[in-house]
C-alpha cells in the first residue's frame, strides 16, 4: 500500500473480484449472481469464469461489473481483471500469462495457491504480479485450504511486494453439510467513483483492504505510532518483518482499537484484526521505506 488509503478522496466501494457463472462451472446465471451480490450490498464484482469473458447487462445506477477471466497453467490459475481479449487455449507457461495479462493492462491476481498445493518457493519463481488471493471462500468451505496469508507473508519476507484479495470464487453448490459460498468476502476500494476503470486503478494501486466481515474504519500514523480502528473484534494483529509485530487482545473482550510503536526494524507492516465469529479483514501491506520514519 503506497498511500494512507483511509485519508485518500473519494468514496468505500465493496466488490468482489472471482466469481463463476453458467459460463462456466458455476450453477447462476451471470444476471442472477449480479442480483444476489446487489442485494447482499455489493457495488461490483467480476464474472471470472475459466477461459470465458463473461458479459452481462445491467442496468442498476448503483452496481457495476470488471472484466475478468480465470486462466490455468497446470497447477496455477490466474484471474485477470480489466482485460479485453482472451488468450489463445491450450493455456501458455504461467508466466506467458501474466506478461500478457500485464500486456493488456490488466491486474494479474494468482488465485488459491494453498488450495492449489503451490508454495511459496514456486511462488518466488514468478514474477510481475502483485496481487495474491489471501482468502478464497470455496476453498474454505469445500476443502478448509481458503487462507493462504503464510504464502503472502513469506514472499513480503522475501522482499516481493503484493498486495492481498480476499474473493469468494463463488459456484453456489451448497449441500446439507456444506454452507453456500456466495457471498462470505470481499474487498473495500477506495475510488472517487463506481466507475470500473477508476476502480480497476485503485485496486492496481492497492488502495482496499479485504475482509469477511470486520470493518477498518481508521488507520493513522503520528509520531512513529500506529492505530488501528475497527468493528468490535476480539484481536488485532500488526505482522512485519521476521518475528516484528504485535498482536494485541481483548482477552476474552471485545476492542475495536489498537496501536502499535515503530521499531524502524519491520520493513513492512500488515494488520490483521479477527472478530468472535472468526471473521477478518486484512490490509495491505505498509512499506518503512515509503512511510514511516524510524525511531533509531
């Protein structure tokens, strides 16, 4: 995160930025699944289907779709927003894909790498994409492999700047012992309007956090101190460099603040904050070097 998003103008767009239609695995149609995220109070959300740029027509003021298509490479699978033309099939080296997402001038998100059974290591073989998914509820719901943040925090130890998406990768194929996985995340922008390509810059820039449910109403800085605002949670966690940080408690109480002093040695920070239900919202990362001034 290169600027203090919460000072930034404009206005709080929520989105979510992986979902599949009847255009490819999912069971809704492209319209039914815009209406069931409108009404969950969603303002956007891109129809990722797997090799297929899904369009769809609405005509709602207040909600807007990005294009998006997820590609695959073996193992790795790719979600490309804001691009206009798919790439030729059999799908290329991953890396062929990102350059060409990148090409195109669209954002290049590697999606589930826990639930892909990908590493970190393999990660740091790839390069020129920024954004990683963190959270992806059907991997969550399906097979308990929805949080991949050890993979985010490995490569910021390894100097890669990312920043990280919490999407539902939504097929609506809930069971009696399997909840529904519409609707569980989603990423708060930060954009002067409901516009896709404005909002598609934002989020290029890193300018939202994510969440499954826990609001970051403040972040702040003032003589080397962080603080952090929130929903009433139970901890909030500030993650850095090697063993940097703190994670702060309520014990057992809710809290809905907490700061956290500079050292100079973090590097970068991220903040976590995890209310009773289990739920969080994570920001992206705050680099020393663009911000903070060291305390010795």
């Amino acid at each position: 995160m290169k600027t203090d998003i919460f000072n930034l103008a404009g206005n709080w767009y929520r989105g979510n930025l992986h979902l599949h239609t009847t255009f490819s695995d999912g069971t809704l149609t492209p319209e039914e699944i815009c209406s069931v995220y409108r009404q969950a109070g969603y303002h956007f959300v891109a129809l990722a289907d797997h090799w297929s740029l899904t369009e769809v027509r609405l005509d709602y003021p207040d909600f807007i779709t990005i294009p998006a298509v997820e590609y695959n490479s073996g193992v790795y699978h790719i979600v490309a927003l804001g691009v206009k033309t798919l790439l030729p099939s059999p799908p290329p080296d991953v890396q062929e894909i990102i350059d060409a997402i990148n090409q195109q001038q669209g954002v290049a998100v590697l999606a589930h790498p826990y639930w892909s059974g990908i590493t970190s290591a393999d990660l740091l073989n790839l390069k020129n994409f920024q954004h990683l998914e963190i959270y992806n509820n059907v991997c969550q719901i399906t097979k308990g492999k929805g949080y991949s943040t050890v993979h985010w925090d490995e490569l910021l130890q390894n100097g890669r700047r990312l920043s990280g998406v919490a999407v539902d990768d939504a097929h609506h194929r809930p069971t009696a012992t399997m909840e529904d996985d519409l609707a569980g995340s989603y990423v708060m922008v930060k954009a002067t309007a409901l516009e896709p390509e404005l909002i598609l810059e934002a989020i290029r820039n890193g300018h939202y956090y994510s969440s499954t449910g826990v609001s970051i109403h403040e972040i702040s800085l003032k003589d080397n101190i962080l603080t952090v605002q929130t929903s009433p949670v139970r901890e909030i966690r500030f993650l850095g460099y090697n063993a940097q940080g703190l994670r702060v408690s309520g014990c057992g109480k809710e809290i809905e603040r907490a700061e956290y002093k500079i050292s100079g040695h973090e590097r970068y920070l991220r903040v976590e904050a995890v209310d009773a239900q289990h739920r969080f919202a994570w920001t992206n990362p705050f680099y020393l070097e663009d911000f903070f001034r060291p305390s010795g």
